[in-house]
C-alpha cells in the first residue's frame, strides 16, 4: 500500500486555495481550519500490486502516479468526506474530467506551497493566521498579506453557442463548450461539466438530469452518485 504522507502546513493551505476554499465535492465555502483532505482514489484501492494496475488502467493514469501526493488529493468538508469514504466510482466522462481537474489545481497547490516555502515570512505568517484563527483573534491586515501575490489559476472561457440544448435544472448559465462538454455555471458561482452529447452516462439516477457534474455529485440535486458506464 501507498505510504500515507504527512501534508506540511504550506502543501494544506496550497490545496485549500487551489479550490478557492471550497469543498472539491459540493463545493461549498469551507473554512482553513476545518477542511479534510480527502484522496480522491482511496489508498486501500491501491494496496497491491494487482490493484494498482487495475485502478491505473481503469483511469487511465500514468503508471508511475503517486497515489499518496497531491495530484490524488483535495479539499473536502466533514460532510463530504464521510460521504464518499473509501468509495470507488467507475469511470464516467465526468469523473475523468474531475480526474484531470484534480491533477491541474495539484500543481497550483504545488506552486503555492512553493511560494511559502522559499518565503520564510510568509510561511511563519501562515502559522501565525492558523493559530489566530484557532484562537478565533485575526486580523484583516493578516489575511491580506497571506493571500498576497499568490498564483491563481485562469481559464479563458469560449463563447458558447446560443443554441445548446441542456437537459439541467433552471438556473445554470453555459460559459463555455468545448465540442459535447459545457461548463455552467449557476449564480452562486458554483460550476460543473455536462455534456449535449446525449449519452447515458450524463444522466443522473437521482434526479434524471444531465447534471451537471462536479465528479460523482450531481449539483442539481446534491446527490452523490456513479454515472453510468
């Protein structure tokens, strides 16, 4: 089995903001302080040999992925976490583009950690607001100079086409299409991938909406489910 790593301080914080502090499954708002780290493929999934090539192939994941760094981990409320627990979720359209999601914002985290970590001010700043949050005494000033001149990530949303037809619950917005898969996103500021391809696998058992998807939750009714095949 995949030895368990010990997150540092700055590799924790670096995950929580890639998400912008929210939970990668419901992606609701969660504070520093309380957010789980969650790993996406659960480590007893992988505790041989056998396994591990089973679960590479089915995700097609490089061989030699590490399935104890970040590029397997994210953020993730109590709630959540209880949720999926060691569940493992066939792959899906949507599940392999959450994979890919997951993989992407690993780096940002990476380059966030990096940054606090070659910033010795900064990184002794980051435990001086972890422990002041914990005291429940922060201040303003704090909180601005942490988050200052970090790495975001941007992505350049395509116009889409006007004539998309989306079998999704009212109140999403399509931002972007990128051939069958549409991004949305609903005026909270929550987004997802579904997709106008028609297939089966977008269509959630729950709610018999195509969506849209956050991974395995389906955010028109919250529920987390496996896709189809």
């Amino acid at each position: 089995m995949p030895t368990r790593k010990q997150l540092s301080r700055p590799e924790r914080f670096g995950l929580w903001k890639a998400w912008d502090g929210c939970c990668a499954w419901c992606a609701e708002k969660v504070v520093f302080k309380d957010v789980q780290i969650d790993h996406l493929i659960p480590l007893d999934a992988v505790a041989s040999d056998e396994t591990r090539e089973e679960i590479v192939s089915r995700y097609s994941l490089p061989a030699d992925f590490d399935f104890s760094g970040l590029e397997n981990l994210v953020p993730s409320c109590s709630r959540c976490n209880r949720l999926k627990s060691s569940q493992v979720f066939e792959p899906s359209p949507a599940l392999i583009l959450f994979i890919s999601s997951v993989r992407l914002k690993a780096g940002l985290a990476r380059h966030i950690a990096n940054a606090f970590n070659a910033d010795e001010k900064k990184e002794k700043l980051l435990a001086k607001v972890e422990a002041a949050v914990h005291r429940g005494d922060i201040t303003e000033s704090d909180i601005t100079e942490l988050l200052a001149s970090l790495p975001v990530l941007v992505r350049k949303a395509a116009v889409a086409q006007p004539d998309v037809y989306l079998q999704i619950a009212p109140g999403w917005e399509v931002v972007e299409q990128r051939g069958h898969l549409v991004t949305v996103r609903a005026s909270s500021g929550r987004t997802g991938i579904t997709s106008t391809s028609g297939h089966a696998s977008w269509i959630c058992p729950s709610c018999g909406q195509n969506g849209p998807w956050n991974g395995v939750i389906c955010l028109s009714c919250g529920r987390m489910s496996d896709p189809g095949d």
